[in-house]
C-alpha cells in the first residue's frame, strides 16, 4: 500500500516495514 515501500529487486519484493521478503515465482 501506500505506507509501505517495497524494495525491488531481480527476484523478490522486500517490505522495508515489516522486513517480510517476498520471492517471485
């Protein structure tokens, strides 16, 4: 969402808030 920021890289998502890494699939 708004409030939070995500982190793009090559291959995950990084919210910088909560520190959750997301993995692209």
């Amino acid at each position: 969402g708004k409030g939070t920021y995500m982190s793009e890289h090559k291959d995950r998502n990084t919210c910088g808030k909560c520190g959750l890494t997301e993995f692209k699939q």
